[in-house]
C-alpha cells in the first residue's frame, strides 16, 4: 500500500510539470506570434518637389520669319512669265519672274549707238585740240582759237562720259528684267500673273527668309518686365518634348487697343528646318533668378512650440523628425524653402501621433 500511495503521488506530480510546461511554451508562442504581426502605422505621405517661387507663364504663339520681303522688278514692264508658285523654296538667285525685254533692248541699242557716235565726236574733238595747240605753239594761230577748240574737246569728253553711264544704265535695266531671290527662303505669295503691266517698285513676289525665325507672342501688361528680363523658351505643338531657347528681339512700344497687349517677337537661333513657318507654339516665361521651394499639405507640419518639422519616411519604414524652413503660409499648404531633399516622401497627416521611434507603414489611403 505504501509503495502504491507513493507511486501514485509521482505520476500527479510529474503530469502537473507537463501541463505547466506546456501552459508556458504556449504562451511564449502566443507573444512572438503577436510580436511579429504588429502592422506598423499607416500614414499618407507626400512627396517633395522643389519649383520656381514665382510659377512660369505660358503664351500661345506662331512661329513667322524675322524677315518676309516684298520683292518687285526695278523697271517698269510687261509681265512675260511667273516662275515660281506659294510654297515652293527659292535659293539665292534664282529666277523669280520675267519681263518682256523687247523695249529694253531697243534701249539698250539706242544707248549703244550714242556711245559709238559720241566716241568719234570725241576723236575728231581731240585731234582738232591737238593742231590747235601746234599752231598756237608755232604762232600762226589766236588765243581765242585755242581755247574754242579746248571747249570743244572738253564738251565731246563729257558727251562720251554720259554714253557710256547710258549704256552701263540700259545694260543694268536689262538686267532688271528678271527678278531673282536675293536669300533662301519660301514663296509667301505671289501678286503678279504673266501678260500684267507691272510699275517699278511694284509688290511682285513675297518671300519669307529662312535665315531666322521668331515666335510671335501677345504679352499682357503685367508681364512686360518679365519678357524684358525673364527666362524664355518655345515649345512647338509638333514636338511637344522638344524646348528651343528664345530671346526677346522686339516688344511693341505701345499696347494693342483692343486687347490691351504687347506684340513680343522671340528669335529663335536653334530652330532649323523642321520648324515651319506658321506653326503653332507656346512661349514659357520664367524669372531669370528666383528661390525654388515646395509646396506640401498643412497638415504635414509638426510644430510643437519649437521650430516647424517634417516627418521623413524611408523605404523601411523609419521615420526622422526634420527641421524645415517655411517661406510662407497658403490656404491648405505650407511653402518649404530647405531641410528636406528633392524626392523625399513626408508624412502629409497625423504628426501629432507619431514617435520617431516607431515604424510606419504607407498608404494610398486611409480608412477608419
């Protein structure tokens, strides 16, 4: 009995170890579990971007020529032929147009047979100078003789002078009976047709140069001192990806009467030949120095009677409290000039909460 009594006391005791052997290794599972599924705290974020204190202007704009000539013949005439259509590129010298070079020649001819009729007055006007200075040397002839002979001469000099200006002119005038493109550019228009009588100086053929383009613009008052000193650049509606830089040639001195606007012409030294004249643009104007700084959401900011902060989140998760310099207030954000990077991501709500000992989790959204 006694032996049954002790061995009955052992077996109770060794299965109350078990069980509270096992009652604590459960529990010890039970806490790492829990430890591990914590879920860090989800916060909405807000990422960084540093941009110009004063925000750029936009205008739309046309790419034109810097310079469109309206080139017509130096003589009067009759038109014979058109030689060149709108659109079509034109190189320098060549032909444009012609005129009929009928009359021209006749003048032409008439000026060269003045020229020969003059060369012999004056041969014959020399050479009776000539006797007449031999004769006066040797005493058989008056002074009143010599010096009718020198007029004479002098009269058939300046007489072959003026032929031979009228032929050089007569030859100029010919010359002037075909109109040619004095640069590279394109036919803009065409305003004479053939068999047209045409006046000197007359508008013929309009050609836009190729050399330069500039953008076009309607710049409102507000904005003249910025067009004057500003950051330009062009953007084309073509190549929307593509920026070429601009500077102001030309503001208008006085504004539009209807629109209250400054015509601004921008030359454009990099545009090639993809861009067309008449192409549609859009002028970006900026300051040409101001302070960058980033907008972000009031409610990302941490102030505690202290300076303003910033909660920083990394990839991890971890979260760093960092002083910030505030610029100025707006309506639902706060305007950041430095102590934070480009790029970084902020807790944008709930700072009050935060410990920058614990982690976060991000989240697109928050729901409650």
């Amino acid at each position: 009995m006694l032996v049954r009594s002790i061995l009955s006391s052992y077996l109770r005791l060794l299965t109350g170890a078990l069980l509270a052997a096992s009652a604590i290794a459960l529990t010890g599972c039970q806490e790492s579990t829990a430890e591990k599924v914590v879920p860090g705290r989800p916060v909405l974020v807000a990422t960084v971007k540093y941009e110009a204190a004063s925000p750029e202007r936009s205008f739309v704009g046309t790419i034109k020529p810097r310079i469109e000539t309206d080139m017509g013949f130096r003589v009067p005439g009759k038109v014979a032929k058109r030689l060149v259509e709108v659109g079509q590129t034109v190189e320098l010298g060549q032909s444009l147009a012609l005129l009929d070079e009928v009359d021209l020649k006749l003048q032409a001819e008439q000026a060269q047979a003045e020229f020969s009729a003059a060369t012999g007055v004056q041969a014959q006007a020399s050479a009776a100078e000539q006797r007449a200075k031999d004769l006066r040397a040797k005493g058989w002839t008056t002074d009143a003789q010599m010096d009718s002979a020198r007029a004479a001469a002098d009269e058939a000099r300046a007489r072959l002078n003026r032929a031979e200006r009228q032929v050089e002119l007569t030859k100029n005038s010919l010359s002037y009976a075909t109109l040619v493109a004095d640069a590279r550019g394109v036919v803009t228009a065409t305003l004479i047709e053939p068999g047209q009588v045409v006046a000197a100086g007359q508008s013929a053929i309009r050609v836009a140069r190729f050399a330069e383009k500039e953008a076009v613009v309607a710049i409102p008052e507000t904005l003249v001192g910025r067009a004057k000193e500003g950051v330009a650049s062009v953007t084309l509606w073509s190549e929307p990806d593509k920026k070429y830089a601009a500077k102001l040639r030309e503001i208008a001195p006085s504004a539009d009467p209807a629109t209250r606007t400054y015509l601004a012409k921008f030359s454009l030294p990099g545009a090639g030949d993809n861009v067309s004249l008449g192409m549609t643009a859009t002028l970006t104007l900026a300051d040409p120095a101001t302070d960058r700084v980033a907008k972000l959401p009031l409610s990302a900011l941490y102030n505690q009677g202290g300076s303003a902060s910033l909660y920083v989140v990394d990839a991890a998760g971890n979260i760093a409290l960092k002083p910030v310099t505030v610029k100025a207030y707006e309506s639902g954000n706060v305007v950041i000039a430095d102590g934070v990077d480009e790029g970084a991501r902020v807790v944008a709500l709930g700072v009050q909460k935060l410990d920058p000992a614990q982690k976060v989790r991000v989240v697109s959204s928050l729901s409650f």
